[in-house]
C-alpha cells in the first residue's frame, strides 16, 4: 500500500470504527477533477447502504477538518464484495487456498500481473501457483491484490 494510502488509513480508520465497522483499506485514485478516495468497509453481518452513508458522514467530517487531500475529489464508501481487495497480510491468511490477483509494483522476472491460488505466506512473502509454477511475492512489493470470486 502507498505510503499516502497508509496515512489515510491511519487517519481514518478510529472514525470508522467508532461506527461499529472495520476498515479494510484505502485507495486513492489521482485523476485531477475526478479523483476518487474509496473506502472498504466491512462488518460481521455484512454492509448495506445506510452503513455506507454513515460511515461517509463520520469520515467526511475528519476530511474536512484535516484537509489531506490538496484537489478535488470524490468520496465513496463501499463495502468489499465478492472480489475483495486485499490489503493486509491478515486479508491475505484468510483466503490461503483461494484464488487472488496480485499486481506488483516492481516486475518479478519481467512479470507484474500473477493470477492464482494462494497457497502459503512464509514470512512477508505470498506464495501464489499460477500454471503449476509457484511465485514468491513479496508483500512490500504488492500494489494491488484482490480476491478472485468463485461462484462453484
């Protein structure tokens, strides 16, 4: 995750919290007038519309009042769906077995994109077997990661 992405988290995950939910992660998308700060929440009994329009009112407030973003942009609050982005090495444990999409920052032997199943996590490094090969990613080194939803 981005080191601005982090601070973001950091700064607003207890507003999130404070509503009862869990915050997942974070992603800013720069893109001048229409950037987009788009938050994952979550909760044990799922998320609905009115969980997304509180937590908005909660962050929206903080946002307002730090100003961590200099431009415009938009906020959207949703919760993770099927195809889960995976933010932490915890999001990444509990889907060991699963398939994933994980985009590296830096190229591994000239690759970036890797599409298979989690297999392990030894340490900071994801072990994904994509066509019977099994790839050592560094987590540090992961840009974006989601769950690959199954419908079996």
């Amino acid at each position: 995750m981005a080191k601005f992405e982090q601070k973001l988290t950091e700064m607003l995950r207890p507003a999130v919290e404070e509503t009862g939910k869990a915050l997942l992660g974070v992603e800013f998308i720069s893109a001048g007038n229409n950037s987009v700060l788009r938050l994952f929440i979550d909760h044990e009994n799922g998320i609905n519309v009115d969980d997304c329009a509180e937590v908005s009112r909660q962050v929206g407030a903080i946002l307002d009042v730090e100003d961590p973003i200099s431009s415009e942009y938009n906020l959207e609050v949703s919760s993770p769906g099927l195809d889960r982005p995976l933010f932490d090495l915890e999001h990444f444990q509990a889907v060991i077995g699963e398939t994933v999409n994980v985009k590296l920052s830096i190229p591994l032997n000239g690759r970036r994109k890797f599409k298979g199943e989690l297999v392990a996590i030894e340490n900071d490094t994801l072990i994904v077997a994509v066509d019977g090969i099994d790839y050592e990613l560094v987590f540090n080194n992961v840009d974006k990661a989601n769950l690959v939803a199954n419908f079996e």
